[in-house]
C-alpha cells in the first residue's frame, strides 16, 4: 500500500471527486484532486516528487499566472476568477503549498500528470480564496479556468524550460566561486616552480600558480556554455497547445501569454518561429545537457589531477596537500583519502551517463509530440542539482584549503630531464638528447652535464635555467 492508500483509509475525512474513469474518495484537505491522486497511484519510481524539485513548480505557477492573464485579456476569465489564479500562483512562487505536488517526476503522458497536479491544486487554492470548499468545480475549475487555452503539451514544457534555467542560475554561481577560489590559488602559488608533465611523463618546467591558474581558466569558461544553453531554453511553444496550432486557444493569445511571461518571469523568453516545430523539438534540452556533461568532464578531469598531485604523500608526487577530511582506512592507520575530488568524479560520471538516456529519449518522440520528455526534465533538473551541490564540496571543502609542498616541487624540478628542453636553441636538438640520455642512465643531473662538457658558461646555463626564462607566458 503506497503513501496515496495510507491517505484515503477510513481515518481520513475525504470527498469523493470524478473523471472520465469513475469517482475516487481524495483526502478532504487535500489541494490536489483526483487526477493527481491517479497519477501518484500509478508511478511510484524515482520517489522524488514535483515537490522536489521547487524550481520546476514555481515555472508551472507562472505559466498559468501569464495564461490566466492572457484569457482575461480575451475576456475568457471574469475577474474574480482572474485573480484566484494568480494570487494562488503567487502563492505557489513564493514556495507556498509545495508539498501538494506529489506526483513522480518520471511519468507515462508527456507530463499530462504534472500538468494536472497544477491545475488543480491552483483551482483548490483559488477556491479557498474566493470562499467555497475544496473540490467545489464548478465555481473554479482545474480544466476549464486554471487550464484555458492550454494544454500539457505547451505548458509542460515551456514550465520546464523555465525550470532548468532557474536552476541553472546557482550552478552558475558555483561555477564562478569554484573558478575564483582556483585562481586565488594560482595567485598564492606563482613563485613556486615545478615540472610540467604530458602523457603522464616529465616536460618542462612551469610555475604552480600557473597550473592552478589554468584550472581556474578552463572551468570558468563553462559558464558562458550554460549561459547560451538557457537562451535557447527561454525559446517556448506556450499557446500552441496541443501539437502547436494553438486550437482552443484565442487568436492572439500565445502572444499574450508570452508578454506575461516574460514579465512574471523575468526571463527574456520569446514565442518560437514554429509552433509545431516547437512542440516536438528537443534540441534546446539537448544542447543544455551537453553543457553539462562538457561541465562534468572538465570537472573531473581537474578531480583526477589534484588526486595525481597530492598522491602519495611521500611515495608519489606530492606536490600538492589536499585538506584532510575524514580517515582514510579501517586497516591501514594514518591514512588519508582525496574523498572530495573522488565524490566530485561520480557525480561527473553520472551526469556524463545521463546525458545519453536525454539523448535516448530526445530520440524517442514520435510525430508532433515527444512523451519521453518528462525522463529528460527530470535528470537535467537533478543533474543541475548534483552538479551545484558537488561543485560547491569541492570548492569549500578541497581547493580553498590546498596547500603547496613548495620543496618537493623544487626537487622534481632538479631532478628532472625535462629541463633540457631549454638548451636545445643554445646547444642543438642532437646535443641536448645525448645529455638527456647520459642524465637517465647515470642519474647525473642535466645542468651538471652541460658544464662537464663546456657546452655553455656558467653564466649561460644560469640565465637559460632561470625560473623567469622557462616559464614565461607568451
């Protein structure tokens, strides 16, 4: 017996409600009606509900505010009607009532169920505003008041649209505080010298700040991704309705609605070229999806790095110290594991995996409408989640508080080959490789070698192996 049983057994006050499929009993003080309740009866799968996700409720509360302003506009809503609606999506926006939207974000209908949850729990709000009891239609009615000239197929997904970029502004916001902290670190650590390495092997030498620094740059970059991603979600098909002729919907009306949109809103969302085009399409889902998985991979790309940088501590690298967070093993005292950086792989591995059942599923529709795309909404709008949240571990609990092993850095440098690379404008390519591999056997260092050979001046060396020479940025 799911939670939906548990609500309506005798100990609860019920009403009874109809639809086309017969009469259910729904909990008296319910907002939802008995259309939620079916749906809630039938999916049980992910256990996250629309109420999770409060981005994604606040999107549907604003449609219908700006559909119920257009309609008024068109003389298909009295006045107070009119201002049930809104002031019950006013309520819905300022997070109000949340908990009232119980239906399972993954859901047969091409989101028709989460459409309805709104519906009707705005009608219920609306009619407690106007004096009359829950479930008493026919003075404010789900379909033909709070639903007018509308329909799932252009309020879902304009709703989600907005939802996505909602939830994108603090994923955002992350971004740039992740990117800040790793700069401050490239700020921090500019005088301290170490190798450069490609394909796992010894390079040439550069400055740990300007490691960090790159780190900062590159997933800085992101935000700009994400920020045209949202421009392309902010184009809707609302007052398409069904399949995008706009049937049952008044000439003039998705213009309308998209003016009170924009203004509830506060989103630059505009009408699409297309209405039917627009109702099929998923390339703006897509397109935002891969900013996120482009997002995930840099993420964990720079993970796997500052896990390579602080291994050991004495038996790998070491250049780098990673706060200590928690103890690393049951068995082997002392022990400490890069535990942020590894959290922050698996959500970027999740995400990356997501990004292909969106791909599935964009795939999957079928004709003018595309029912798969509740399973897209809800692990983009999970992905954003999992995503802000990790960023935010790694920033406040990883990068602010990395220290440098400023001598270990200085020792690779010493001991490496790598900084014959430098010689070979003063002593010819030939040259440095016999004293690169003389180095390797013998384990003489390079710089030793060069003078043994007289190949350049003390002064020469100096001035070549000088930290400014070698790691100056063009």
């Amino acid at each position: 017996m799911n939670n939906i049983d548990n609500l309506t057994n005798d100990k609860v006050l019920t009403r009874i409600e109809k639809d086309l499929l017969g009469e259910q009993a729904v909990p008296a003080t319910a907002l939802y009606g008995i259309q939620t309740q079916r749906a809630a009866q039938n999916f049980d799968i992910t256990g996250m509900p629309i109420s999770h996700f409060p981005d994604l409720i606040k999107a549907l509360a604003m449609v219908k505010a700006a559909a119920a302003k257009a309609n008024y506009q068109h003389g298909l809503l009295t006045e107070d009607k009119l201002s049930a609606i809104t002031d019950a999506c006013t309520d819905l926006i300022n997070g109000e009532h949340h908990e009232q939207f119980i239906v399972d974000l993954i859901q047969g209908g091409a989101g028709t169920s989460t459409n309805m949850n709104a519906n009707e729990v705005i009608a219920n709000i609306g009619l407690k505003k106007m004096g009359f009891e829950y479930g008493q239609y026919s003075h404010l009615h789900p379909n033909n008041d709070v639903n007018r000239s509308q329909s799932t197929n252009d309020v879902y997904p304009s709703a989600a649209r907005l939802a996505i970029v909602f939830a994108a502004k603090p994923l955002k916001e992350a971004i740039l505080n992740l990117q800040h902290s790793l700069a401050a670190k490239g700020q921090a650590f500019g005088s301290i010298l170490k190798m450069g390495r490609t394909q796992l092997q010894d390079a040439v030498p550069m400055t740990l700040g300007q490691e960090f620094n790159a780190f900062a740059s590159d997933v800085g970059s992101e935000i700009a991704q994400i920020e045209q991603a949202c421009l392309q979600l902010c184009e809707l098909n609302l007052g398409g309705t069904a399949i995008g002729t706009g049937i049952n919907a008044p000439k003039g009306y998705a213009s309308l609605a998209i003016e009170e949109l924009a203004g509830i809103s506060g989103l630059p969302v505009t009408l699409a070229d297309d209405l039917i085009a627009a109702s099929a399409d998923m390339g703006a889902f897509i397109t935002f999806s891969g900013a996120l998985k482009r997002l995930s991979i840099k993420l964990s790309k720079l993970s796997n790095d500052l896990r390579l940088l602080s291994s050991g501590p004495r038996t790998g690298l070491g250049e780098i110290n990673l706060p200590a967070m928690q103890p690393g093993s049951s068995i082997m005292p002392g022990k400490v594991n890069p535990v942020i950086p590894e959290a922050m792989n698996q959500t970027a591995f999740q995400v990356m995996g997501t990004d292909m059942t969106i791909t599935m599923a964009a795939e999957a529709g079928q004709l003018q409408l595309n029912a798969m795309e509740p399973l897209i909404v809800y692990n983009l709008l999970n992905n954003a989640r999992l995503l802000e949240k990790s960023i935010r571990m790694l920033d406040e609990r990883c990068i602010q508080g990395i220290t440098a092993n400023e001598a270990r850095c200085a020792q690779h440098v010493e001991n490496s080959i790598g900084i014959v690379t430098a010689l070979v404008p003063h002593i010819g390519y030939e040259n440095a490789s016999r004293i690169a591999g003389h180095a390797l056997l013998s384990g003489s260092g390079v710089a030793e070698l060069v003078k043994q050979e007289k190949l350049l001046s003390d002064e020469e060396l100096a001035a070549i192996l000088s930290p400014d020479t070698m790691v100056s940025s063009i």
